[in-house]
C-alpha cells in the first residue's frame, strides 16, 4: 500500500471515531460522581435521532421526521407564494422543485407502507405548492392541477422511488447486497411463472415493520409491475416507462 492510500484510510479512521465520539456525547452524558455524592443522575435516552437528513424514531413510524418537512416546507412556501407574482409559471417550478419536491423526493422510500394520515400530511404539502404554483384556489379540486403539472402524488413518487431501487437491485446481480436481498423466484419445474421474471416474495410476520422491509417490499412491487416493464433492457427505459404507468394509475 502506497502513501498516499495509507494516509486516506488513517484520515478514515480518525474522521469515524470522531463521529463515533459526538454519537455517544449526543447520548451519554459524562458524570464525575466526586462531585457531588448526593446528586442522583438519571440518563433518558432520546426518542429520535437524526442520520443522514432523515429522522428515525423507536417505533419506525416517521412521524418526527413527516413533521420536520412539513414545518420546512411550509416556510418555503409562504416565502416563494410572496414573490410569486415577479416570476413566470416556469421559474416557479423550478422554486419549488428546489425548495419543496426535493424534501418529498428525499429518502422517501423509507416512508413505504406508513399509514395513509401520515402521507396525507406530505400530499398536502404537494398541493399546496401546486396551488401556488398554478395560482389555484383553496376549494379548487386539485388533481386536474396535478396532472396538468405532471406531478406524481407523493404515494406514487414512494412506488417509483422503491421499485427503481428493486428493478437496480435486481438488473445488477454482481452487486453482493442485491444477490442477498433479492432472488428470482425459481422452480425446479417448467412453469409459465418461471418466464416471467419474478422475485421470490419472503414471509413476514409483522404488517408494520416486517412487510415494509425492502427484502419483502420489493419482491412484491417488482412482481406487481406489467411484464413489460420488468423486461427492460436498461434502468433508464425501466424508469421512465414506470413513471407513465405510475401517472396512468394516478390520474
């Protein structure tokens, strides 16, 4: 191992203890029990903790985190819906693709098979933004709005999300992870199922947490998907014929 290659994996390493140092602070708190002998202290561990832009919680229900967007989004909103009038329709969208749909589109596949309330929190926002966007009345319906702008509710923008990374996964057998996590569903005999390029779908015991693991989740929307598209011949073709039959579905 050259110098350079050595000097970058030490650098590695003193950056993750560094992390590791801050994740126990942000846990632990240091207590010198010389101080005071008659002082009880009493740690609670915190019932969220961010990684990676995205808040997770004991119970895996995201809600922390769907409120965080919401509270950002909507501050960006009021903000763009006051300069709305000095800007075109075209340069509005592109305000709120920065500032709003890149909060929605953000590790949202992890939101996969949260409760309808907590996605209708996020819808909201989307609506919201299209109405602004569109100068849309509050009472006004706002699916023709949507489909006029060709956005994907965010139910469906969870889907495409999910199903891009299983069709990945799945085109691209090398990769170690995908071999674990997926596997074509393959019988001994010549049936007509074995032609049609299907994931083999694990069981799962728990409907909350064990249905909405990847390795359960994206058998089961890969094998949902028209034959068609599971037959594409590169990931490119694959996503954009999905976000048409996804739009097709919505609308």
């Amino acid at each position: 191992m050259n110098y350079d290659a050595r000097l970058g994996q030490l650098n590695l390493i003193a950056w993750l203890c560094y992390i590791s140092c801050i994740v126990r602070m942000s846990v632990f708190v240091c207590y010198d029990p010389g101080q005071d002998q008659g002082c009880n202290v009493t740690v609670v561990p915190s019932s969220s903790a961010r990684n990676l832009g995205v808040i997770f919680d004991k119970c895996f229900s995201f809600e922390e985190h769907i409120k965080s967007i919401c509270k950002s989004s909507h501050y960006h909103i009021r903000n763009i819906a006051k300069i709305r009038k000095c800007i075109d329709e075209e340069s509005a969208k592109i305000v709120v693709h920065a500032f709003v749909t890149a909060k929605l589109d953000s590790c949202n596949s992890l939101l996969y098979g949260l409760p309808k309330h907590l996605l209708s929190r996020l819808q909201s926002i989307q609506n919201t933004a299209a109405r602004v966007v569109t100068h849309t009345r509050k009472f006004d319906h706002i699916t023709p709005v949507l489909k006029q702008l060709q956005w994907l509710p965010v139910c469906y923008r969870i889907i495409l999300k999910f199903s891009y990374w299983s069709a990945k996964l799945s085109m691209e057998q090398h990769l170690t992870t995908s071999v674990k996590l997926l596997k074509y569903n393959i019988s001994q005999r010549k049936l007509r199922l074995s032609s049609q390029h299907l994931l083999a779908t694990p069981k799962a015991r728990l409907k909350t947490y064990g249905e909405r693991a990847f390795a359960v989740a994206a058998p089961r929307l890969w094998n949902s998907i028209p034959l068609e598209l599971r037959f594409s011949s590169s990931i490119d073709i694959f996503k954009r014929h999905l976000k048409t039959y996804l739009f097709k579905q919505a609308f």
